[in-house]
C-alpha cells in the first residue's frame, strides 16, 4: 500500500502565545508535531506493517520543519518530503496548502492518506478535506478506527461522541481523532536511524506552480487572544433563591437569555 | 564552536522528555513515598533503548554519543531522581566498564542484554570499609583451577536487587610494589553463594533500589575477569569519571525542575498584593538558580564533549559533578525556601528535589572526593 500522512509542525502546547503587530510571536518558539497527527503517523505506521508497502510523510512548511519530519521518520516513517514555501508564500491559507499539496499528488497514486482532524493552531480542519475533493477522492473525517479489508476501508468516525461506521473504497483520505490509537514514543534507534532514512526537499517551482497559483484566498483581518478568564463564582443560599439569582445573572449580567 | 545540539540530540531530548513527563512524572511522589523501585518503567526505557544510548549497535546499543546520553539523564532527572539515578547507575556503572574493558565474547554475552534494555546491571565497589578510600577494599578473589572464589561483602549496591549482573571489585593478589591488585569481576547475580538484601532506608532516592550484597565462596570462570587483571583500580577510576559525567547530569535535571516550580510558584502566589516574583528578594535567588543551572550544563556537556572526542575529561567531569549536584542542592533548597510552608509539604515536591539532590553530593565520589580529583589535575 502506498500510504502518505499529512504533517503539519504546530506550537509547542506549553508555549505562551504573544501577539504583537497583529502577528503572533514565533521568534525562538519550540515546535512540535501537530498532535492529532501524531496519530495518523501511528495509524500509517501500523497499517503498513499489517499490509505492507510504504508511509511517506509529506509536509508544507519550512526548513525547521525538517525536525518534525525526522521525529515522523524516527517512529518508523519510511521517507519524508519536505515542500519548503519559506520563499514563495507570504501568507498561505488552507487553500494554499491544498493546492500545493494537490500539484504534489499529481504523478502519485496513493492508496491512503492520512491527516490530523485538525491541526491545533489554526484549527480549521480544511486541509485533508479540500484535498481530497481536489484529487477527486472520497473523504472521512474524524475517525477513531480503521480496518482495510482487500480495497475497502472499514471505518468508526466519531460524530459528536457517537460512533457512525463507514465503509468507503480506497483510495481514501481520513482525518484522524483522538482515540484512534496511542503514538509510540521513537526510539532511540529509530532516531538513529532516522537521519539516513530519504527526505526529499522540494519548492513550489519543483511542483510547477507559480507565487500566484497559490496565493491565499482569505485575509486575516485582526489576531487578538481570547480575554483573560475571570474568577468564577458561586452562589449561595436557599435553592430557589440561587436558581433565581442565577437567571437574573444570565440574564442582565452575561446577556445570555 | 557550536552551542547547538544536533538535530538527532533534540529528537532524543524530545522523546526522553515526553516520556518521562507521560510516564514517569504521574508515578514519582508514589515512587518514592513507597520507595518502590519502578522496574515496568524501566522496561520501557529498555524497549526504547534509552539503556544503550552510548553503546554501538552491534552490542545492542542505540549508537548514540555521551551528550546525547546526558540529556537522557537531565530529562529523566527532571521528573524522578530515583528514577534517573538507577538509570545512570544501569549505563555508566552496570553496562560501560564491560564496554570499555571487556572482550568481545563478555561484550556479546553481558553487555548487550544491559544495552538492549533487556536486564539491569550493577556495579559492586563500595564497602563499609571502603568508601571514598578504594584501595581499602577486603573483598577476596582467590584462584582455583579456571576459576576464581570471590569472598566479602558489598554495601550502598545501585540496583542490584534488580541486576543480571554485578561488575565486582575484589583483591587478587599484591603486585611487584608488594602494593595490592584490585581487580574486577563479572559476577551472575544467580550464582551461588550471592546473597543481595535491599534493607536500606533512605533520606532521597527512594524508589532507586539500593541493596548489600555478601560474597560468600562464589564461584565465577576466570574468564569472567573484567579487562587488564592488574589494572582494575585504573579501570573503575576511569568508569567513575564517566558516571560523574551522568550524575552531574542528574542534578541539572533537578536544578532545573527546582527552578521551573520556583518560578511558577512565584508567578502565582500572591503576598502583600502582588505576586512575590516582583520582590527583589526572591527575584535574587530565581536569577542565582537560572544562573547555575546554565552553567552546570554547559559544564556537563563539555564534560560530555571531551569524552565524546577522546579527549581526557577527568577534570571536567570532576567540575560537572562536583558544581551540578551541589547547585541542585542549593536549588532545591531555595525552591522550598521560595515556596515557603507549602514547600516543606511532599505534595509540592520540591522537598524531594532536596532529599534526592543530597545523595548526588555524595554517590559517585563525594563532593570533597571532587575536590581532590581536581586539585589532582591541577599538579597538586
């Protein structure tokens, strides 16, 4: 099977986010693997050593996210490609990505493709599903189990806590959500081994596509954090009272009802 | 020069790092409250391959180098020092003297399970008369046929309740000085006539298993005779410089966990209507702490560098440990002092950092063993 997994490098989730000149801060910021692409590295790892074939980890990014892409090699990843945009693309948006990514699968014929539900900075969840559609293929996402029987899929998603279970002819993209496996820890040997495991680095030139071709198609007005949350409170007395009071509150206080 | 670690050296901080705070941390207070030794923990680290860092491959090793193996310890040392002294004790003590000194066929047959994570070693030394003064040993190893008997008794053993193998140091005769030889040995810890008991209460590193170890007529091959037989004082001297190299290591781990509450604490808790990191008084000791702990690491890892380019380190490793271990203790105390009564209580952990810091200014060399080592090199 010809298995490719879609990497994106996110903040580190102890970083404190600083915001100045509507930017955010990522001056000496650590990076680490999307998390909830961790398990779709997990999920192509297992599901080549079940059928066999290969997992490439593909990534748009820049030269820093060549770390990320070693960690993917270093948990038994085969091969690696890194689509350096550092000099061509200002700004990108989700749809920047899935053309990039759609002109990358161009002379490809992959069987499945894996990607996080979503990526935890931006939180769109557009990418895997823009580029399926892209590619003409079918789409699931949020799964919390996989099961390939000869060319079908068998697939739980999670739908709101719910399980719905899909069956879907490969080749198939999914998006993966926590609980569909636990991501291994690389080895140490696996790091090792990591540095001479291929990693392909391309351009957007590579890819024939143009500064313009994938230009972003959204504009980001304002980034601002979210306030700061204030003290909680709670309330006291008779019940009646309280629920009272707590209407009251809803009501004139939060402007909620 | 070049301040950066390689991109396979912050994998492995990475990992070791997500490991032991998935892993280890939750378990630590309970660690070391029942002072239990964590031997599951330990077998995950094996299948890691955390225990072969800096052994080569075809011994069951991860091919890695000392920096990369003193990162290891930092992380581990940053959540647990219990668990990051049996850990060190496991690579610099059970496993690298049979690497440096052993022959192939001991490499095949005793290092790689210890490299492959697949068994714990120990390494015999101390005695009740014979700590800091080595050549005080009294442990026995009298010829016999192809075999040597080994008589004695061995105290404060790292892991040796745990181990496969204990490397021991024993008298096999006096030399042409009429000065006795001290050599070391391999000894199964299954042979017959070993008796190990783990009796011991200790102040910190709790849950690192600290066992005595009686010799009584045991009987090894000759062949399990560890590297040059007249040599094996100048073999341990050069396995404890590495391990200094490891426990310098450890006590940045805690240094830096010590820091890391101290700051977070200061941030939050609020005094006289601010919160006390604005006071210059504990502002003073954060930047102090900051301040060593940085140089403490730098220190190890050229330590770890010199040995990594086989240059001599002795020294080096001497300052690491002797500078690192004594700034996790002044850290650790200055985290309680920060954290005030809150500090003192075992929830809060910092009271521990303290307990485990203090055996690292005595294991391995103590701090005044240090101390000589270095006015040594200096020509003294």
């Amino acid at each position: 099977m010809d298995i490719y997994v879609l990497l994106k490098k996110t903040f580190d989730t102890e970083e404190k986010i600083v915001v100045s000149n509507g930017r955010i801060e990522d001056d000496g910021a650590e990076f680490i693997i999307n998390p909830y692409d961790e398990y779709a590295i997990e999920e192509a790892i297992n599901q080549r050593d079940e059928h066999g074939g290969e997992v490439t980890v593909v990534t748009v990014g820049d030269e820093e996210s060549e770390k990320q892409l070693r960690t993917a090699l270093a948990m038994g990843a085969d091969k690696a490609v890194l689509i350096d945009t550092e000099d061509d693309l200002e700004d990108g948006d989700q749809y920047s990505t899935a053309k990039i990514l759609e002109a990358f699968f161009e002379d490809k014929e992959p069987d499945l493709i894996l990607a996080g539900n979503v990526a935890i900075d931006e939180a769109s969840g557009q990418v895997g599903p823009r580029l399926a559609d892209r590619l003409g293929i079918s789409y699931v996402t949020t799964i919390t189990a996989l099961t390939i029987e000869e060319e079908t899929a068998k697939i739980d998603k999670d739908v709101e806590g719910d399980i719905e279970k899909v069956e879907v002819p490969l080749p198939v993209l999914v998006t993966c959500q926590q609980g569909l496996n636990e991501p291994r820890y690389p080895s140490l040997p696996g790091i090792m081994k990591a540095k001479k495991k291929p990693l392909e680095e391309l351009e957007i030139d590579d890819l024939d596509l143009d500064e313009d071709d994938v230009e972003a198609k959204t504009k980001t007005v304002e980034v601002f954090l979210p306030p700061e949350k204030e003290a909680g409170r709670v309330l006291e007395g008779e019940l009646d009272d309280q629920v009272k009071e707590l209407v009251s509150l809803l009501k004139d206080e939060a402007k909620v009802l | 020069m070049d301040f950066e670690l390689t991109k396979e050296q912050q994998m492995i901080q990475q990992m070791v790092k997500d490991f032991a705070e998935g892993i280890i941390k939750p378990r630590a207070i309970e660690i070391d409250k029942e002072a239990k030794f964590p031997i599951d923990i330990f077998k995950e680290m094996g299948e890691l391959g955390l225990l072969g860092i800096p052994f080569p491959e075809r011994y069951g090793g991860s091919d890695g180098d000392t920096i990369s193996y003193a990162i290891a310890v930092e992380e581990i040392g940053k959540v647990c020092g219990s668990t990051g002294l049996s850990y060190a004790a496991a690579v610099s003590l059970g496993a690298s003297p049979i690497y440096y000194f052993g022959t192939e066929e001991q490499k095949q047959t005793y290092l790689k399970p210890l490299a492959e994570g697949k068994a714990l070693g120990s390494f015999g030394l101390t005695e009740p008369n014979a700590g800091s003064d080595a050549r005080g040993t009294k442990t026995t190893a009298v010829e016999d046929g192809t075999d040597y008997i080994i008589n004695g008794e061995k105290c404060f053993i790292t892991n040796a309740s745990f181990a496969k193998t204990i490397i021991v140091t024993a008298l096999t005769g006096k030399g042409d000085s009429g000065k006795d030889i001290i050599s070391a040995i391999i000894v199964p810890t299954d042979t017959e006539g070993l008796t190990i008991t783990s009796n011991y209460d200790k102040m910190g590193v709790r849950g690192s298993d600290t066992a005595e170890v009686i010799l009584d007529n045991v009987r090894v091959p000759k062949a399990n005779l560890l590297g040059d037989p007249t040599k094996g004082f100048k073999q341990f001297l050069y396995t404890l410089d590495g391990g200094r190299i490891s426990i310098a290591a450890l006590g940045v781990g805690l240094a830096q966990a010590s820091l890391n509450k101290a700051l977070t604490y200061a941030k939050e808790r609020k005094q006289f209507g601010a919160s006390i990191s604005n006071f210059q008084a504990i502002q003073f000791k954060l930047a102090d702490m900051a301040m060593e702990v940085e140089l403490a690491r730098n220190m190890v890892y050229k330590a770890a560098w010199l040995k990594d380019n086989q240059k001599p380190f002795t020294k080096e490793a001497a300052y690491a440990k002797l500078f690192a271990t004594e700034t996790a203790f002044r850290a650790a105390n200055e985290a309680i002092q920060i954290h005030g009564g809150y500090g003192y209580m075992r929830e809060f952990e910092v009271e521990r950092y303290l307990r485990d810091a203090k055996l690292l200014e005595i294991g391995e060399g103590t701090s005044e063993i240090q101390r000589l080592v270095i006015a040594r090199q200096l020509g003294c």
